[in-house]
C-alpha cells in the first residue's frame, strides 16, 4: 500500500469513528455496539492487505471475531446473520474505498 492510500485509509477511519460516534450521541448506537464494530473494522483494517490480494472483486468483512468472503454485500449479510445472528458486521469490498471522493459535474448538487 501506497503511502497516499494508507493517508487516505486513515482520513476514511477517522470520518468512520466521527459518524459512530455521532449515532451514540444521537441514541441510535450504544457505546457497546459502537465499540464492536470498531473491533471488527480493526480486524478488518489489520489483514486488509492480504484480503485484497486473496480476494479480489469480493466482499470481506469481519463478525465477532470471524471472516467471512462474499460475492455481494447481501450475501454477506446473510451468512453473517445466520452465522452470527444479532452480531455487527463490518464489510468492505476489496477493491473500492469506503468512502470514495469524486467532484461534482457543473450543475450537480446531488
């Protein structure tokens, strides 16, 4: 990983735990649940690396504790709930950013 990506990788964390801390303050997470996927994205972030080169065009995410590959995101979903039901999941695709920058077309607002 490129010095500019783990940059960016870091500035993508930190907006992550701003937006969860943000949903404990407005009651729609509890520390607990915020702590949890906190645990997972560092397991996540911890093998990010080798899950991008192990698993291309697939979708990686970590519940309690506990990898799991996917083609899409609902299929990830749904083994992670029949695996691990009522756990956080947290998922990426290995080859695209979390949040991911782009500019606006002149005229846009959306």
């Amino acid at each position: 990983m490129t010095a500019e990506e783990k940059q960016t990788r870091a500035h993508e964390h930190e907006q992550f735990v701003t937006n969860l801390d943000q949903q404990v303050n407005e009651g729609q997470l509890t520390e607990l649940q915020r702590d949890d996927i906190l645990a997972q994205k560092a397991l996540f972030d911890a093998a990010f690396e080798a899950n991008q080169a192990e698993h291309p065009g697939k979708v990686v995410g970590y519940v309690d504790g506990c990898k799991i590959v996917a083609d899409t995101a609902q299929a990830l979903l749904a083994l992670a709930q029949a695996e691990h039901p009522g756990k956080i999941t947290y998922f990426e695709p290995t080859d695209t950013c979390l949040f991911e920058e782009y500019e606006l077309e002149e005229g846009d607002t959306t």
